[in-house]
C-alpha cells in the first residue's frame, strides 16, 4: 500500500562527504517534490520536478541538487553537507501542480550531519 | 510576500475535550487552504481543503475547518479529541509562484492529548 517511499529513514553522513536520498513513488504522478524541515520550523520547498521538468527554488542553496531519472523515482543529492543541512527530508507527490492539488508525503529521511 | 501563522506551538487537551487549532495567513489574492497532520514516523498525510464555496470544510478523522476572510483564518476544529489524534497538525496555503501553485506551510502546533 506504500504510495511515497523515502530510503533510507534515517541517514548519517560526515561534514562535507555527498549524500544522496532517495524516493519513489507508486501513485505514477507528474510531479516529485523536495521539502526540508528543520526542528520546530515548516517544511520548506526546495525544489521539484514537472515530468523532467526541473523547477529550482530561488533560496535553495546550490549545494542541493536533484534527478529523477523516470516517472517512479526522484533523488536528493547534497555534494557537500555541511552542519546546517541537518534536517528531515521530505518527498512528496501531486497529479498537477495547480489549485487544490493535494500533496501525498513520504515518511521523510532525517539526516544527521557528523 | 505569502505566509502562514500558527500562534500555538504545542497545545494539549483531555481526551473527549473539543479542539480548535489556529491558522493565519497572509496572501494577496484569493487562497489555496489546507490541514495535513503529521503522525510520529509517517508522512504528512492532508486532511481538508479549500479554496471556495461554504466556507466550513469537512475533512477525515472527523475534522472539519472554517474559512474566515476577514480576518484571514482557516482554523481546524474537531468536537471530540482522541487520543490517536496526538501528532502535529500544519496549515498551509497554496502560493502561485511562475505559474503553478506551491505549499508554503506553517511552523505547526504539537497536539498532545491527556487520557
């Protein structure tokens, strides 16, 4: 029954060593998001895909990047973590990107940045 | 610029006690309002929606939300709080951005319930 599956739930990386996290999704929608979401703070986007279509945020630092290599699965690569990037990771999915759209979340990957 | 406000960080209520979470938000046109709630170890998961039309929106697990132009609220209510009802609940509004709508959500309001 799992729609959005993030691997792995809980990743440990070293300061400045790349990591990748991953999603997948079984729901066959258009669009993969990326959120992050600091302690007590709201998940904020980073950036997601429309089809191949990648579509950046302004704020998101260049550190982060993303691919989805087909309609199932989408990536997060951070090429060199740095304390700051200690967070929850979120994946998420939609049909379209317009209106009431709903979102359906992955159970998220917490990064811990050594 | 668009934003939402949660004033409660962390509420707690008696199991069978009524509920009332707080949301603010700030947005130039009309907006795209949603609930999603947040279980310990799952994903955010959407429980109402609403953008027009009767302004008191019913959800799952018994909630329901009411819109409030005047003074740009879309609070979540429910009558009678479960204890399975303990998790994190985020307000959000959808934001045109470049010709698509995205999610800018509030920090959230941690929901315990006493038995």
């Amino acid at each position: 029954d799992a729609m959005v599956i993030q691997n792995p739930r809980y990743q440990v990386t070293q300061f400045g060593k790349p990591v990748t996290l991953s999603c997948s999704q079984t729901l066959n929608h258009n669009v993969m998001y990326w959120y992050q979401q600091k302690s007590s703070q709201a998940p904020k986007l980073l950036f997601h895909y429309y089809d191949k279509d990648f579509n950046n945020e302004a704020d998101t630092p260049d550190n982060f990047q993303s691919r989805r290599p087909n309609t199932s699965f989408c990536f997060l690569d951070i090429r060199s973590p740095g304390l700051g990037d200690a967070a929850m990771y979120l994946c998420a999915t939609s049909r379209g990107r317009q209106g009431l759209e709903t979102q359906y979340f992955g159970p998220g990957t917490r990064l811990l940045v050594l | 610029a668009q934003s939402v406000t949660q004033p409660d960080i962390h509420i707690t209520v008696s199991e069978g006690a009524s509920l009332e979470l707080r949301c603010n938000y700030s947005y130039g046109a009309t907006p795209y309002l949603f609930w999603y709630v947040q279980s310990p170890g799952q994903g955010l998961q959407l429980l109402l929606k609403y953008f027009s039309g009767d302004t008191l929106v019913q959800g799952i697990k018994g909630f329901e939300a009411e819109f409030k132009r005047s003074q740009s609220s879309f609070n979540l209510r429910k009558p009678s709080v479960h204890w399975s009802d303990a998790a994190e609940y985020f307000c959000a509004v959808g934001a045109a951005s470049g010709g698509y709508n995205k999610l800018i959500f509030g920090a959230g309001t941690r929901l315990a319930v006493h038995p």
